[in-house]
C-alpha cells in the first residue's frame, strides 16, 4: 500500500487520540488505586500533577532535540513510550514495595510520550500540503475531545461489564492504540516545517520577536479560559441535574468536550470562508459570555448550559493560536510551536488555580472564582484586538 500524506493526517488523529488517552484514563481509577494499593487519594491525585509536570518539562525541553533527531524518530518514540507507560502500569505497582513508587515510574513513562505528541503532532499537520492550515489544525484538536469522550465511555462500559478490578485489561487494550499507531508513523510521508535550506528561528530570534510574545499570551489565555471551567465541570453537573459524584464525573466533563469538539468540527468545515482573527474574537466574546452565565445564573440547570457554551466557545482557541502563530511567524518551526504548547499547558495550570484560590477565599464559592477568571478571556480578547489593528509588518 503507497502511503501519502492524508495517511499522515490520519495517523496525527489518532495521535491525538494516544493524548486523550493518557491524561484521562488513570484519573478513572483513582478509587481502585486507593483500595487495591492502600494509597491515600491525596498522593494518588498527585499521579495527575506529575503528569503534567513531566510534559511541561518535555514542552521545554524538545526545542533543543526535536530538530536533530527528524519528526518521524521523535513522534515514533512518543507513541512507544505512551504505550510502554500504560503497560508499566499493570506491572510496575506489584514490583515495588511501595506501588506508588511503581505508578509514579509508569506515569512519568507515558508523560514523555504525551508531552511529545503534544509537542510534534501540530507542526507535522501544519507541514502536510494541505489547502487550508486552519481547517485542517481545528479538525485535528477535535479528534482529542473525541478521545476524552471515547476513553470515559468506553471505559466505563467495560467497568460496568467485566468490573473496575480487571482494568488491567483495559490499560493494555488502551496501549495497543499507540503501538498501530507508530507503526502507522513509520510508513507515512512527513515533512519538515521549514523547507530545505531553510533554517528556523532559533529561540533567541523568538523571545526577541514581539508577534511571538503576542502568542503566547494568547496561548495562556486559551488554555486558561479552557481548564478553569472544565476542571469543574462535573461540578455543574452534580448540581444542575441533581445527579451523585459519578455521574457528575461522567456527565460535566464529557458535556464540556463534546461541544469543545462541535466547534472544532465545525470550524475544519466551514473555517475556509471565515476570517481566523475574527473567529477567535468572537469565539473569546462567547467565552466571557459564557463565565458571566456560570457566575451569575442563580439556576445550577442554567449554569451547566454555561459550562457547554464555554466548551463551544473555546474550542477554537487553542488550534487557532497554532494556526495563527504559524501564518504571522515565518519560520518559526519546532521552538515555536515546543514554547506554545508549554504556554498552553502553563495556562492550563493557572485557570484552575485562580478559580480554586478566589473560591476558596470565598467560602468555596465556586462562582466567584469563575468571575476571577474572566479576566482570561478578557485579556485574550485585547491580545486579539492588539494583533487585528496594529501594523503586521513592524512584527516580523
């Protein structure tokens, strides 16, 4: 079979896929840890944390290597490791005195894979000769949501057939998907983002670039208005539909991704005839709408409906910024897009921080919180006002 690059984009769809994959299986099983492992659920949380500690640190780390050693060598290894992390998990717990020890060494495993595709997967799309970057970047984020809502779905079906006790199971069903998929990798064509004797900016170019500190401050912003609503997701969803914690777990989250993905889907349709800029404009106005329904309504029902508008609306942010970032910053290559995802995931980090702290100065008062962090889709907004009106050329 000839492999061209449809075959590439289909093989970064499933990379987003592995992603989804490893930030939201484990977080299923953090009550089967507690019980199987005799591990407090504080430490067992901890498992998230560093998670994303590792792939911020991959974030940072990957300008420097990616480059040398090709796309197709690192986003292979990528998919081996999320693989490798997931059956670590079945065996590493019992091989240590301590299990946490053994989780902790399995998840730092899979982090290395999930920080790299995070890092790889978008200049890889953004390489491929297709007509139209934007359509093609939003399409590809929406295949993460799909994830999210796949791996939550599935693995509770299986749960609720063959028991929570046998999801060893499940985390090797879950690592053969990575596995197809770097085998998928090493058959498809992948281009380099800067063409032959073309040399990327190097990181001092960038940090020296005022257009680039422009998109990381829009970076920030999309991850943080994006992580402090749906981190309380099933929040909402306890409340507004009157359900326990589990079916909140299930229900908030899975609400919030499924319109994140519409939009993205959507935009991969339709975005061809609309202005990016503008798109993301609105899409960060609906996104302040969206904060002032969940803070304000003194409906729980009416605030969950905020939570799936907020998904819709800041579906678009994160792949536009790429996007964006990619058109504005001729040869910005691999350090752009390694330093965008790690502003990405800094953002990601905040939101929920600010949201938890006002909160908590408030009685845990969930809805002030949310109101402190309307001042990302705030700021989003002017960094987009700013990028509109001002003279594109003084930023090169």
């Amino acid at each position: 079979m000839k492999f061209n690059y449809k075959h590439t984009m289909y093989a970064s769809f499933i990379g987003y896929i592995v992603q989804a994959i490893i930030n939201n299986f484990i977080p299923l099983l953090f009550l089967t840890f507690q019980s199987s492992y005799n591990i407090p659920i504080s430490k067992i949380t901890f498992l998230v944390t560093f998670n994303f500690g590792i792939q911020l640190l991959i974030d940072l780390l990957s300008a420097g290597f990616i480059d040398k050693i090709g796309y197709k060598a690192s986003v292979v290894i990528a998919h081996i490791a999320s693989a490798a992390g997931l059956i670590a998990l079945t065996i590493l717990p019992e091989l240590f005195s301590d299990p946490f020890v053994g989780l902790l060494i399995s998840v730092m495993i899979y982090a290395i894979g999930g920080g790299l595709i995070e890092v790889l997967i978008s200049p890889i799309v953004e390489a491929c000769p297709t007509d139209n970057k934007e359509t093609a970047m939003s399409l590809l984020h929406s295949f993460y949501c799909w994830g999210h809502v796949g791996v939550v779905l599935i693995s509770t079906i299986f749960f609720s057939i063959c028991g929570i006790l046998n999801w060893k199971w499940l985390a090797i069903f879950w690592s053969i998907i990575p596995i197809i998929n770097s085998i998928f990798f090493i058959k498809v064509p992948i281009s380099k983002l800067n063409e032959d004797g073309e040399k990327g900016l190097t990181i001092k170019n960038l940090i020296s670039n005022k257009m680039f500190w422009i998109m990381v401050i829009l970076m920030i912003c999309a991850g943080a208005s994006e992580q402090s609503v749906s981190q309380w997701a099933s929040t909402f969803a306890e409340k507004g539909l009157g359900v326990n914690k589990t079916i909140g777990d299930l229900t908030g989250p899975m609400f919030f991704a499924i319109m994140m993905g519409i939009s993205r889907v959507l935009y991969s349709k339709f975005g061809e005839k609309m202005n990016l800029e503008k798109s993301m404009l609105y899409s960060g106005g609906l996104c302040l709408i969206s904060y002032f329904i969940i803070s304000i309504s003194p409906w729980p029902v009416f605030s969950l409906i905020g939570c799936g508008l907020c998904g819709l609306s800041v579906g678009l942010l994160w792949p536009g910024t790429f996007s964006m970032s990619s058109s504005k910053i001729k040869g910005g290559g691999t350090a752009m897009f390694a330093f965008l995802a790690l502003a990405g995931d800094i953002g990601c980090s905040i939101g929920p921080t600010v949201v938890g702290t006002v909160s908590g100065m408030f009685n845990d008062n969930i809805k002030v919180g949310i109101i402190a962090a309307s001042m990302f889709p705030i700021v989003l907004i002017l960094g987009l006002i700013i990028n509109i009106f001002t003279i594109k050329s003084d930023y090169y």
